[in-house]
C-alpha cells in the first residue's frame, strides 16, 4: 500500500500525521511519501509595506523565500522523523505550486493508495466545513482521500 501524506505544519496536518502513522503500522505500508506544497512569494507586497526601490524589493523576495525553503525543510523533516520512529519506510517530497492541483496530480501520477491531508491548513480561508485545499482534492482526485479533522 502507497500512502501520500500532506504536511504544512498546521495543527490538522499533525493530526493527519498520525493518522498515518497508525494506518501505515496496521496495514504495514510499502511508502509512505511525506508531502509538503508550497507557493513562493513573488510580490513585494508580501514582505514590505513601504515603497522602495524594484532591486531592494528583489532581494526581500528572495530572502523571505529562502526563510520559508529552510520552513518548509523543517516541516518535512519533522514529519519523516516522526514516521520513521515507528518503523515505517517514508521518503519526501517538496514541491512549488498551487497545493490542492499539486497534490492531485501527485497522487495520479504516483498511483498512490490514497492521499491523507488534514481537514484545514495555514490558508487565512476557513471553510465551514472542510479547508479549500482538502475539498478540492477531493473533488480532483480519483484516489482514495482521508481528510482527518
């Protein structure tokens, strides 16, 4: 069994971490793939709130990028050791991109078992219901998805 587990640090996805923990140790899974989606920050409204010049915008832009790429390392690393503590094989996989269409298409194309993603992430959106991310997976999504809450 392929499992596709979605990390972005938020409360929800550590629950979904253990929720895969628990299903991978029953069912003793082949894979675990830990996945963590990230868009990059393009607009200098983003990291200033006052006018400066296009080349110092530039630099902020990359700076908080690569503050958020050593985030995103540490969220994975985080979740992968929590994993394999339990025993369980797990490998990694950060990608840029819009997350719910990222994931989706990862778990296509990976031929996953299903995909766990928790039931709301880090977006300033809250649905009442499910998080935008995890309700477009599973609208996208031939795979099997377990949205925990």
């Amino acid at each position: 069994m392929k499992l596709l587990l979605c990390v972005d640090g938020s409360k929800e996805s550590e629950k979904a971490l253990d929720k895969a923990v628990m299903i991978a140790s029953g069912c003793k899974a082949d894979q675990v793939t830990v996945l963590h989606v990230f868009e990059k920050i393009t607009s200098p409204s983003h990291v200033v709130s006052t006018h400066q010049d296009a080349p110092e915008h530039m630099e902020l832009i990359t700076q908080a990028n690569d503050e958020l790429l050593k985030d995103h390392e540490e969220i994975l690393d985080k979740a992968i050791a929590k994993i394999v503590s339990h025993g369980i094989k797990a490998d990694k996989m950060m990608e840029e991109g819009h997350p719910a269409q990222t994931i989706s298409r990862i778990a296509e194309e990976g031929d996953y078992d299903m995909v766990i993603i928790g039931s709301r992430g880090l977006s300033g959106l809250k649905e009442k219901l499910l998080g935008s991310v995890s309700n477009a997976v599973l609208q996208r999504t031939h795979t099997s998805v377990l949205v925990v809450k």
